[in-house]
C-alpha cells in the first residue's frame, strides 16, 4: 500500500478530517489531500514524524518500512513515541554529521574501529574537554 493510502486509511479509521490531521501536523487540507492522492511523493522528514505522531503510528509503520505493533492501547502509545523519539535523534545526529565536515571525518574514521580503539578515542576526547 502507498503512503497515501496509509494517510487516507489511517485518517479515516481515527474519524478524522482533511482539516483536523493538517492543523496537527501544521498543514492546510488540500496538503493532506495531496499527500494522500500522490500529487506530493516526497514528504519532509519532520512532517513525517508530525503525520505519525497525529495518526498514532511510528513513521516507519507510515512509511510502509514495518509491521504494525500488537500491543494493548496505553502500551501501543509508548511503544509508538519511543520508536519515534529514537527515530527523531538518531535524524537530528544524523543532520549534524551532514552539516558538518568535521563531525563526518570523525564519524567515517569511526566506522572501521575496534571497540577498543573505539574506547581509547572516547577517553582522549573526554581529556580534551576536561571530563577526566
């Protein structure tokens, strides 16, 4: 199913309209109805978390990437807002390493480490700021 089948599927099954989901994800209508016809393909990341968020469901699960979890409604929630809270910070990192040319050299240089030279470079940092 494509992403706006999900929005439209969702939407409807929590009784809600084209309006009441735009003002919670801070959009007009005719931008959900886009969304949910195709005409707009490529969503903005932090609207994807918005629409997930305002239809109670992991952006990954929106996105069609995974299963819907099977747990009781309080706990489906928390389930739901972890998944997304962890998927929101892992972005932010993720946008920082993009922005910024230094934080990416660390970052590939760290990739092909051992977890003890991994150790090493975590303790000389720590010394850099003063953290001893």
């Amino acid at each position: 199913m494509c992403i706006g089948k999900r929005i439209s599927k969702l939407r409807v099954e929590q009784n809600m309209t084209l309006e009441e989901l735009g003002n919670k994800v801070g959009v007009g209508k005719s931008t959900v109805k886009k969304w949910e016809s195709g005409a707009i393909e490529n969503m903005r990341r932090d609207k994807i978390g918005k629409l997930a968020a305002a239809l109670n469901v992991s952006p990954a699960e929106l996105m069609g990437w995974d299963e819907p979890i099977s747990l009781e409604p309080d706990e489906m929630q928390t389930e739901r807002l972890a998944h997304y809270y962890v998927n929101t910070e892992t972005a932010r990192l993720a946008d920082e390493i993009k922005d910024n040319p230094d934080l990416k050299v660390l970052f590939d240089a760290s990739k092909n480490l051992t977890p003890e030279n991994i150790k090493f470079v975590i303790e000389m940092i720590n010394k850099m700021k003063g953290d001893d």
